[in-house]
C-alpha cells in the first residue's frame, strides 16, 4: 500500500488513465508505454475478467507505475486491493456499505459521488476526496464550482467525458486533484500493440496540463 494520502497520490498524478482491459497480456505493455509517457497513475478496472489479473500483472512488473482498481462496487472488490497488494481504489458510486468496508479495510478509496447529498454522506464517513463521475453528464465545471461553496473541503477527481481538450480546464479548478480520462489508450491502438502511439499521446497530455 502506498504511505501517500490519498489527496497527495492524486495531487501527484494530475491525471489518472483509466484503463479497461479485456487481454490480460496486453496490461503490462500498455502499462509500459503510458508510464514512458509520463502517466504513472494507472486505474484498471473491473469492466472485464481480465481486470483484476492486469493489475496485478502490473503491479508487479512495472514498479514505476502507481496501480489500483477502479469500478469497484463491493466489499468483496476492495478486498482485492488488499489482497494485490494495490494502491487505490476507485468507485463509480458509494454505498453505505462500501464506505463503510473501505474505511474498515483500510484501503486508499476514492467514492464517487453525483450529488451534494451523495458527497455530504461520503464525507460524513471521512472521505473528502471523492470521484464526481460520470463529470460532464452531472455538470461538470459548473457542478464543480457549485460544490466548492458549500464544501470547501472538498477535493474532486473528476473522470467521465474528460478529455484532452477539457481536462485543463478541470484541472483549473481549486477543488480539483486530478482528472481521470481513459482517451490515452483507444482500443484500436492497444488491440494493435501500437505502444508508441499510446507513450507520445500520454507524454503530449501531461505537457498540455503542465502548461
């Protein structure tokens, strides 16, 4: 497990890919080619079967990268975080029961929340950072900045209809972390092992963001 807290691992990564894996042996090439780019913070996950095997294939092959899972829905998938030996987690929702299991585990989690009751009830549980997903669809920018004055403590990593075109102005956004965008690896280009497409279009996002 990572020793950062979860607002700093975020803070250090500024965008997070979001990585759907439907061929396991593709994870650690593809996992390669975006760290070369400079997107070390890698979200694989549970949409497919091979989803929990990528990460851990990743996990232990790339040492670079910082992996966790993401579609988490129940105790059971965040019990994998532990069990891999992950760094995060990520969740398109949150449960009672789900925050309740992240915070008896122990595990880096990242609730996603859609409304101002579904954060108020994350954070009543401890979690200020949550996931404001899916963003563009519940308002994106203006949703953001709605929800920062009555939570000024809230942090957001908003994933969901990000992309490169958007995703700075996300960035601008004093309540935001980071942004989450799974644009760095169209399946076209993964199914091709088209791993130099996918290092020059991470490398050419993290230089939009850092300027």
């Amino acid at each position: 497990m990572t020793t950062l807290s979860t607002a700093d691992l975020l803070r250090a990564a500024r965008l997070v890919a979001v990585l759907t894996i439907e061929d396991a042996d593709r994870a650690v090439p593809l996992a390669r080619a975006l760290v070369a780019g400079g997107v070390r913070t890698l979200e694989i996950t549970l949409r497919t079967k091979a989803g929990a095997t990528a990460a851990a294939a990743v996990r232990r092959s790339v040492p670079e990268a910082v992996v966790g899972l993401g579609t988490v829905q129940t105790r059971d998938d965040l019990a994998l975080v532990r069990q891999l030996d992950l760094q995060f987690a990520f969740s398109p929702g949150a449960t009672a029961d789900l925050l309740d299991a992240a915070r008896v585990l122990g595990v880096p989690f990242v609730p996603g929340i859609g409304t101002a009751s579904e954060l108020m009830a994350a954070m009543a549980r401890g979690f200020d950072v949550v996931k404001l997903f899916p963003a563009e669809q519940v308002g994106g920018i203006g949703m953001l900045r709605a929800l920062a004055g009555p939570f000024p403590t809230a942090l957001f990593n908003p994933t969901g209809g990000v992309t490169e075109d958007n995703a700075g102005a996300y960035l601008a956004q004093p309540n935001v972390v980071a942004v989450g965008g799974s644009w760095l690896s169209p399946a076209s280009d993964v199914r091709a092992g088209n791993w130099d497409a996918i290092t020059e279009r991470a490398r050419g996002a993290m230089a939009r963001i850092a300027s």
